[in-house]
C-alpha cells in the first residue's frame, strides 16, 4: 500500500494484479466520480465488472456502477 497525496479524500491505494484498491478512513455525504483506464490489446469481446465501494467492516453497505461491454475487432 501507498500513502495517496494527489486525493485529498483517499487515505492509501493498493494495486493488485487484477484490481486497484482505493482506502478513506472518512467519506462525508456527497456524490464521488471515479475515472480510470483500462487497456484493452486483443481483439475479443469484454465483460467488464462493474466497480463497487463497500464499508471496510460492514460490506452489507455497498455500492455498484454498471456492468460495460467493449467490442474490439
């Protein structure tokens, strides 16, 4: 993990090989935007997994984006 300074909300990140970690000790009431890139290097039809936040100690509090689906011939 790494401390986060670009973010002020964001307290550290985490990188895995298949997915990205974003820690808040606090988020207050309010509408987050998250953007990020993917690269997508063969041509094949992808799925990609919807994003979720969720309370660290209570996942039952959570969140989703929509499911996309990219098409690269």
């Amino acid at each position: 993990m790494q401390k986060n300074s670009k973010n002020t909300f964001l307290d550290r990140t985490e990188y895995r090989s298949d997915r990205y970690f974003w820690y808040a000790e606090t988020l207050y009431p309010w509408i987050y935007n998250a953007d990020y890139l993917i690269r997508l290097t063969h041509a094949w039809e992808y799925n990609v997994k919807p994003a979720r936040i969720s309370e660290f100690y209570d996942v039952a509090v959570f969140g989703t984006s929509n499911t996309k689906k990219f098409l690269i011939e």
